[in-house]
C-alpha cells in the first residue's frame, strides 16, 4: 500500500510533537474534524467524540476552546482526535517532546492504559530511551542521517506494567 | 529573480490588454458619433437609435469603425498611449521647452503635491511618534486619547476638509499650503501612533529587566532599548503613512477652488471635461506614491543595515 | 476671566481622569475618554462664547446640536443617499467581489504572486482621484458613488484575504493532509478560518475609506442631496451650522460603522489571540 493510498483509506490516525488543535473549534469540534471530512453520519460523530475524550480522560471538557487548556490536556485531546476514526495503526511522532518531564511521565501511562483498552497497534517515536522500554513491546532503533534500521529489540517486558513513575518501573 | 518577476509582468501585460479590448466598447458610441459626423456610414444612423441599440450588436455590426473609439479626443476610457502621450505632453515636453514650471506643467502641480504632502507627513509622523511615547509612558494619556485616536480616524476626513480650509482663511492663514498640510498630517498621524507603540512595546519584560539590574535610568532605557526595537515597526508604519498623506494633500486640493496641485487638477480636468487631463493627473499621483513609498523603503533599508536589524 | 476657567476646567478633568486610571476602576477605560469628550466639548463652547467667534468661523457645539434637531429629515435624506445608497452597497459588492476574487487567485501560485504585489502597490495609490471618471461614467447619482467605493475597498480586501489564506500553520496542514481531506473541506474547514482575523482587519480599512469614497465623489457632482453636496455646498453659503451638523452625522456613522465591524470581528474571531482575555 502506498502513503498515499494508506491516506486514502484513512488507515493511520497521527499524533504530532505539537497538538495542533484548531483555536476556533472547542475540544468536541476538534475531536469531530477527522469525522466530518471522511463523512461519518451526524448522529454517530457525537458518540464517537463522547466516546473517545473519556478515554483520555478530558470528558467535560467538550466546550472548553484548546487555548484554555494545558499542554498536556491538548496534547491529549489530539490523541483523542486520532482515535476518533477508525484507524488501524497510529502514528505518533514525538507526540510529548514538547511537554515538561512529570506531565510527560504522566501522559506515556495513561497511554500504557488506552493501549491496554483499544489494542491498537501504536507507531510511537522518541528519542527517550527509559520513554521506548516503558511504552513498547518491540523497539526499532534507528541511526542519525541517514535514517536506517540499526536493530530491532523485542522488549521482554511483561504487558501488565507497574504504573507510576516509568522511570522507577 | 526571473521567478519573482516574471508572473508580475505577465500580470501587467495582461491588465495592459485587457485594457486595451475594454477602450472599443466604452468608447464605441462616442466613436461611432465621431464616424457619423465625418460623413461615413454608421448602422444604426442617428445617435438616439445607437444609444437603444444592444452594445455588442453595435459592436459587431460597426466592426470597420472601432478604431475611431481609440482616437477619440474625449474618451470615457483613454488608451494607455494616449494617457502616457498627455503625461508626456505636459511633463517632458515642457521640459524640453525649458517651461516645466508653467502653469500647465505636471511637474510644477506635482512638486506642490508632493511639498505639501512631505510638509503633512512630517507633522503627522512627529503627532504620532510623540503620541506614542505619550501614550507608551502613561497610562491617563493612551487610556483617555487612545480611543479618541481611533474615532477621528472613523471620521471620514473629507468631511472636515473644507471646514478646516475655511476656518485657517478666517484665522488669518493666509498659506494655502497650511490647512491642506492639516489635512495630510490628520490622515497621517495614526498609522504612525499605532506602530509607534506597538514598537516601543516590543522589547521583553527579559530585555527591560535586565537594563533594570544594570540601574539604567528611565531615559537610557527608551534610548538604548525602546527606540531602537521600535524602528523596524515605525518604518514599516511610515510607508503608509506617507500614502495616507498623499491621500490627504489630494483631498484637501479638491474642494473650494483650489487650482495648483494634482488634486486641484483632477477637479479642473472634470469642469472642463478633458478626461486626459484626469488621467494623466491620475497617473502623475500614482507616480508620486511609488516614488514616495520607495523613498521610505530605501530609508528603511538603509537605516536597518546600519543598525543591524535588517532581514 | 474665561480663560480662567478654560485652563481650571482642563486641568481639573485632566486630575479626574489620573484618579479615574490609577485607581484601576473596571468602568476607567471607558469613563476616561468620555471625560475627555466632554471636556473637550465644554471648552470649544467657552471658549466661542469667550471669543465671541461669529457663527460663520466656527458656530459653538449647542448650536451644532439645535441644528441638527432642527435638520433631521433633510439629514436623514443625505445620509440614505451618501451611506446608504453609496457607501454600503459599494462596500457591499466591493467587499463580495475582492473576496471571490481572492479565492479564485488563491487556487495558482503564479496568478498570486503576480497580483498580490500589484494589488499591494495599487493599495497605497491615492485611488480617491478616480472619483470624477467614475461620475463620467456612471452619472450623478449613487451608482457611481458606489462604483467608487467598490474600487476602493477592492484592493485591501483582495490583499489582506490573500495574505491570510496563506497564513495557515504547517501543522494544521498537515492534519488536513493526513485526513486526505479535499480542497473545499481545507478551505472551510482550515483555510478561510485562519484568514479570518486577516479579513477583518481588510474589512476594518475599507469600512473608513467607503464613507471617504462616497463623500468625496460627492464633489465631482451629485443630485441636490447627500453628505458630501451639503457640506460643499454649506461651506460655499457660509451656512457653517449645518455644515457642522452633516460633520457629526459622518462621525457618527464613521465610529458606528467600525465599531460594527469591531464587534463582528470579536464574534467571528474570539479564539485569535488577540481578542482573547477582554
């Protein structure tokens, strides 16, 4: 399949370094955007979006604008965004470089626990290495310009993780 | 280079011929009255008819005497050939002559333009800087001006124009220069405010902070810090508030019987229906802008260079 | 003794607004210029009266206002005829075309970047002197004011709309792309938001030069009403009153006009920073 053909039938869900939540939607409209461009019915996208700000925990928050919100909330409601539809894999690149260490430490476990409820396959890039053993059951490492594979690890970690502070697990 | 220019002159070439197709049909009724008047034979034959008849019938039917609609002596809509042969008329030729200060001269109307616009722009910019420094420093003056900054701004200055040329003549001023340079600078002054003091707020609350460990007086700050960072926005405000000046010189030569100056120009150009007088007095602003704006720009380089802040 | 009270009035509004700004009042910031009109209004009449400047120089603001009561129809008359007829339907269409326009050149890189530098120089020409072609063309009454102020108000419009359609952020972009989303759903769903506060501050420029355009091209020749005859009119009968009277009409309808604008531009474009956290 190629990227263009993937972007066609809306396989991956992407998750940025910075959340890139529209301003002039609140946090429901952003999450419902994936959904009006690839045309879900009106009454299913309400659901969906109720659905998927419980799972990263940002329910009743629907009508608040991202601009009145931490970077950590905003950056959990694109991955909420992502999740909206369907994708089979998501994609996220960086996705908490830009927030600071306990928020972030925060966030990788309450993604631990969406992993856990969705099964989703999760493509996560970082060059946090405590960040890739805590979160992932399989670890690419690749080399500096130019991007090649260097290894790939099977992390023997065990599914169930400790939670808490990841870099105490 | 190519990749800059390029689409720009293809857009003006294009406009230039579109311009060119637009001259036969506003001119064509003229045209075809001129046609009728040297004895040639015009479909439909009187004025009136014509005046009825569809325009693109008329076209197409009278196809062998659309060029009488390009040489029209009172065009509704000149050529391009015929706008720039008047401007030449009345600028390089008199030149030549040695009579560019005549009356009639371009160049002499002009030059009082241009004088009473330069003379505007300096009191609205020294308005407006000040105004801003006022206004940056304290917070009765930007809380109790500001909002009256904007308002006379709303005012459609053409309406105070020709209150302020009456009342300066009664007051004794006897200048005609005076109440138009008034005029300018009222539509100059508040592009200048308002990036004045978006400059002079620039710096950081870091940047201030540390001329304050320094123990920097009041003055030495605004000196070494708030001037300096308001220059890029204050040129960039200058530009246009040597346009909106023009504007102003302009409008203030249009009303009670002005006769020197571009402005006063367009007015007699219109009472004596000479549309290429208009025009040429049209192009001879537009001119003066581009060279007024430009002059700024390469100010603005200049001073930015030398100050290392250009981009 | 006048002049007493002109300097004490002056200074003792000046000490009321100091007092009103450093007590931070929420009410100050629009207590203080008020203060300020007021004084101001309250001076001009001493000071006339002080003077004793006949009406013809300058009439004093009470006999402004008795004018303008005594005047309302044949105002009301000028106004229809200049803001209504002339200035907003030319603000109307120049305002609709320049937007059609902006998104049409937006589709090709090489239509904006040949148009958008000739738009921002034609920006900064005294387009105003157009005014008497356009009476040539389109008669003495409101077509030709509003073919003016469609002119006019084109290029900042059609400048500002095509500066903001490109002023999208990366991120956003890419959002859209990943979506595989089409270019409709980009540019109402991205695009056009983002333009917004761009658009409005067009929107803001153009809404003071329509009121210019269709007074001015009032004195190239009009019917026996609008703002722009009776002023030049008034000045030429020495009928200083009245023309004062049309003054405040214009001022009043030039802040009105802004502030409308203003406020749509609060409503539509809330989330930009700039409106924010008032």
């Amino acid at each position: 399949m190629t990227p263009e053909a993937a972007r066609q039938a809306r396989a991956y869900g992407y998750v940025f370094q910075h959340a890139g939540l529209y301003p002039w939607r609140n946090l429901a409209g952003n999450v419902r955007l994936p959904l009006e461009i690839m045309g879900y019915p009106r009454n299913e996208r309400a659901a969906r979006v109720d659905h998927v700000l419980k799972l990263v925990e940002l329910d009743g928050f629907q009508k608040k604008y991202p601009w009145q919100l931490s970077g950590g909330m905003q950056q959990r409601a694109s991955i909420a965004r992502a999740l909206a539809f369907d994708a089979d894999i998501l994609l996220m690149d960086e996705p908490f470089g830009a927030l600071d260490e306990i928020v972030r430490d925060h966030l990788n476990e309450q993604l631990l626990k969406l992993w856990q409820r969705t099964k989703k396959t999760i493509v996560f890039v970082t060059h946090s290495i405590p960040e890739a053993v805590y979160l992932s059951t399989k670890i690419i490492v690749m080399s500096p310009r130019p991007g090649r594979i260097t290894t790939i690890i099977d992390n023997p970690l065990p599914r169930k993780r400790p939670f808490g502070n990841p870099r105490h697990a | 280079m190519i990749n800059r220019f390029l689409p720009i002159l293809v857009m003006l070439a294009g406009l230039l011929v579109l311009w060119y197709l637009a001259v036969a049909p506003m001119n064509l009724r003229g045209g075809l009255d001129y046609a009728e008047r040297q004895g040639a034979a015009v479909t439909p034959a009187t004025a009136s008819a014509r005046r009825d008849a569809n325009l693109l019938i008329l076209l197409v039917q009278n196809r062998q005497f659309i060029g009488y609609a390009y040489a029209l002596e009172r065009p509704a809509l000149p050529t391009p050939n015929q706008v720039l042969g008047e401007f030449w008329k009345t600028t390089g030729a008199m030149v030549m002559r040695g009579r560019a200060w005549s009356k009639r001269s371009l160049i002499y109307h002009g030059w009082l333009t241009m004088k009473t616009t330069l003379f505007g722009f300096a009191l609205g910019g020294v308005i407006g800087m000040f105004g801003a420094i006022a206004m940056v420093y304290s917070r009765v003056a930007a809380m109790s001006l500001m909002p009256w900054a904007i308002i006379s701004q709303t005012i459609p200055i053409v309406a105070l124009a020709p209150m302020i040329i009456v009342l300066s003549g009664q007051l004794g001023i006897e200048s005609r220069e005076v109440p138009k340079a008034i005029i300018s600078a009222y539509l100059c002054f508040f592009p200048v405010l308002v990036g004045m003091i978006k400059g002079l707020r620039a710096p950081e609350d870091s940047q201030l902070d540390l001329l304050k460990t320094y123990n920097a007086t009041g003055l030495a700050s605004f000196l070494k810090l708030r001037l300096p960072a308001s220059a890029p926005f204050l040129f960039t405000s200058l530009k246009i508030g040597i346009a909106a000046a023009l504007v102003g010189t302009i409008v203030g030569e249009l009303p009670t019987g002005a006769i020197s100056g571009l402005g006063a120009r367009l007015l007699i150009g219109d009472q004596f229906g000479t549309p290429l007088a208009i025009w040429s007095a049209l192009l001879a602003a537009a001119i003066l802008a581009g060279a007024l704006v430009t002059l700024i720009d390469m100010l603005q380089k200049i001073v930015l260079n030398r100050m290392g802040m250009y981009r | 003794m006048w002049v007493f009270w002109v300097i004490c009035i002056w200074f003792g509004a000046w000490g009321l607004n100091i007092w009103l700004t450093s007590k931070r009042f929420a009410a100050a910031p629009i207590l203080a210029p008020l203060v300020l009109g007021a004084t101001m209004l309250v001076l001009w009449e001493i000071v006339v009266a002080g003077l004793g400047l006949s009406a013809v120089i300058l009439p004093a603001p009470s006999a402004i206002f008795l004018r303008f009561g005594a005047e309302l129809d044949l105002l009301w008359g000028d106004f229809n005829q200049t803001v209504i007829k002339g200035a907003l339907r030319g603000f109307a269409i120049g305002v609709s075309a320049a937007l059609l326009c902006a998104l049409a050149i937006d589709r090709s890189r090489f239509l904006t970047k040949g148009l958008l530098p000739i738009g921002n120089f034609i920006a900064a020409m005294p387009i105003i002197g157009i005014a008497p072609i356009m009476v040539n063309w389109f008669g003495f009454d409101w077509q030709s004011k509003a073919a003016v102020v469609v002119i006019m108000v084109f290029f900042p419009i059609l400048v500002n709309t095509t500066q903001g359609l490109q002023a999208s952020h990366a991120i956003h972009r890419d959002l859209m792309k990943t979506y595989g989303a089409s270019y409709w759903q980009v540019l109402c769903a991205m695009r056009l938001p983002s333009a917004l506060p761009f658009i409005f501050n067009g929107l803001k420029i153009s809404a003071t030069l329509a009121l210019i355009g269709a007074i001015v091209a009032e004195y190239f020749g009009s019917p026996t009403r609008g703002m722009g005859f009776r002023i030049s009119t008034g000045v030429g009968r020495l009928d200083m009153d009245l023309v004062w009277a049309e003054i405040f009409v214009a001022a009043l309808v030039g802040t009105g006009f802004y502030g409308a604008v203003t406020l749509a531009e609060r409503y539509f474009t809330f989330w930009h920073p700039s409106q924010r956290n008032r």
